[in-house]
C-alpha cells in the first residue's frame, strides 16, 4: 500500500518490526507459560482483540485493488482528516471490489480459490 516513494523504506521498516516481535515473542512466550498459567490466555486474548480492532478500523481492504485505487484511499483519508476506514469515501473500502457471483463476470468472493485444472484447459 505504501507510494512508490516510500516504498524501500515502508518494506524495511516492516521487516525489522517483524523481526523485533518474533524475537519478542520467541523469547517470552515460554516465560509467560511458566508464569502467568491460565492468564496467557488473558493476554494472549487482549492482543488478538486489539490486533482485530485495529485491522477493521484503520487498515483498509486492498484485496483486488490497483494500486492507483489504493492511493485514492489515502488521499481521501488526508481529506477528510481521519484514517477510520468507514469513514473515508462512505466506507467503500471496507469490502473486497469483486462482483458478486450472480452478476456480470461470474467472479466473486463465493468463487473457489483453487479449481481443477481440467476447468482452466481450453
């Protein structure tokens, strides 16, 4: 999603923050196992909850999009002064932009991901 500007940079900064909390998790899980007993579930479920929280508020579906498309969500996040993704363009990035099965195209989300191959053969 990142501008091509920026592109190098975002991808850098995302593998280091990856690769300090794998090193963070590797390193505390079998702590807080020996420790915190039944309430790692507590913690473990706080930090889904957020993680889910924060992917449906502010991280919008670019499933399918070109990227002008994606940028068009940016600049029109800037414009409306927020990054909550219903509240940009009334919510049309929060679903995928495929058409649905029954209309034009016949391609949707209710398509299989895998076919047989004999159905991709002319």
């Amino acid at each position: 999603i990142f501008p091509t500007t920026a592109r190098a940079q975002g991808t850098a900064v995302s593998v280091v923050v990856w690769g300090l909390a794998n090193f963070a998790i590797t390193l505390l899980t079998p702590i807080m196992f020996n420790h915190l007993r039944f309430w790692i579930f507590a913690v473990f479920a706080l930090t889904n909850l957020f993680a889910g929280l924060w992917t449906y508020l502010y991280v919008p579906e670019s499933g399918g999009r070109a990227f002008d498309e994606n940028q068009a969500f940016f600049e029109e996040a800037k414009e409306v002064g927020t990054w909550r993704v219903g509240r940009v363009a009334k919510g049309e990035f929060l679903r995928m932009p495929y058409p649905s099965a029954e209309g034009e195209g016949g391609e949707g989300e209710e398509a299989p991901l895998l076919r047989r191959v004999r159905d991709q053969l002319p």
